[in-house]
C-alpha cells in the first residue's frame, strides 16, 4: 500500500517552510494552492482533478495544512501513514484534527446555509444540526483514493447549490466574524472588508458527508 499526504501552502513563505519541514517524510508532498473564497477547499473543486496523474497511484490520499506540526504530531502521523501502508484496512476515513464538539449556536448562519444544501441533497430534515458529527477539518484527513473522487463530486455537488441558490447568495456575503487576515487581504479575496462565509461552509462539508462511513 502507498500513500500521499498533501501538505497545503499559500504562498512563497509556507511553501519554504513546509518544504524544509516535511523533506524527510517520502509521504509528503508539498503543494502550493491559489487563494479564492474557498481556501483549502480549492483542492477538491480543482486541483485533485487537474493532478489527478499525481496521485492515481497512491492507496490512500490525505491532505494536512503547512502548519500541521503546530497542531498535531508529526511522529504520530508518520506511525499512522505506516500503518496504513502495512495493512489493507476497510475504511473510509481518517480524521487527523477535529473540531470543537459545540459550535452550532456560534456559527448560526453557517448552519442555515448547510441546511439548505443537504435539504437540496434530500437528506434527512435537520440533518446537519445533529449532535453526533464526527467533526474534523477539512484539510486534515486521509482517505482511500476511490473515496476520494467520490467526495469530490459530492463536493462539486454541494458548490454547485451554494453557487445558484438565491437564498444562499444572499447571505453567504455576510460578515463571519472572524479574526485573522486584515483589510485588504481580505479585499483581495472576497471583495468585501470581512470574511465572508464561505471557506467555513466549506470546511465542514467532509464530516457531513462522512457520517455514518468507516472511520478508524
């Protein structure tokens, strides 16, 4: 078994670090990623697909953020990816960093804009205000390859609602809230003076879709 992780960079400066970083793993490969509203998620609705020959030989496919080592353990991961390359495990996720487990009442309007997606999905009434999500971030799992391409068109699915739904577009704009790039950085990005919803729609997109599927 073979496996390729992903270690996602945004600029010259997280691409040299994480290159220095991870140079001794033969499982990372350091990619650089262009910055749209989407952050990481760009990866599924572009870059995977456009460098599908760079990773159709590999078993299992994951993906972790530049600055992983700050928020999970490297020497872990690296026992973990030996360990899916030394066994032919049946199952269909593996989280590396999980959420806070209580976060619907602080990201309200996020979850409005969840409900209207997988309402658009058919699935069950209120689905995404269940309370046993396993809820990890979506630059931080590793999945088998066959699993992979089958979120991406679950995801492509998924932007395509949140692309032309009028209900959507009419709140997705709105401020999120949230601390981190400044002013014009986020000018840049989303046209607008604030984080936009977005990347956080997003990011919680896979531990909805994953719900219910084998983790380990």
């Amino acid at each position: 078994m073979k496996t390729r992780i992903y270690i996602l960079a945004y600029n010259d400066e997280t691409f040299e670090y994480a290159s220095n970083f991870y140079k001794e793993y033969v499982w990372a490969k350091v990619i650089r990623i262009k910055t749209t509203v989407l952050f990481e998620s760009i990866i599924f609705d572009e870059w995977l697909l456009d460098n599908y020959d760079d990773w159709k030989d590999f078993d299992n496919i994951g993906f972790i953020s530049w600055k992983a080592n700050q928020k999970i353990c490297i020497n872990a991961l690296d026992n973990v990816i030996k360990q899916l390359n030394e066994n032919d495990y049946d199952y269909d996720i593996k989280p590396l960093y999980s959420f806070k487990k209580s976060e619907i009442d602080s990201f309200s309007l996020g979850y409005k804009i969840l409900d209207i997606v997988f309402t658009k999905l058919n699935y069950p009434d209120k689905y995404v205000y269940r309370d046993d999500f396993i809820k990890f971030f979506c630059n931080y799992w590793i999945t088998k390859k066959d699993t992979l391409l089958e979120y991406i068109g679950f995801f492509k699915r998924c932007k395509e609602i949140i692309d032309t739904d009028e209900e959507i577009q009419s709140i997705i704009w709105d401020d999120a809230y949230y601390p981190g790039l400044n002013t014009e950085q986020l000018l840049k990005i989303f046209n607008k003076p604030h984080y936009c919803y977005h990347p956080f729609i997003y990011e919680r997109i896979p531990f909805f879709y994953f719900h219910g599927k084998k983790f380990i």
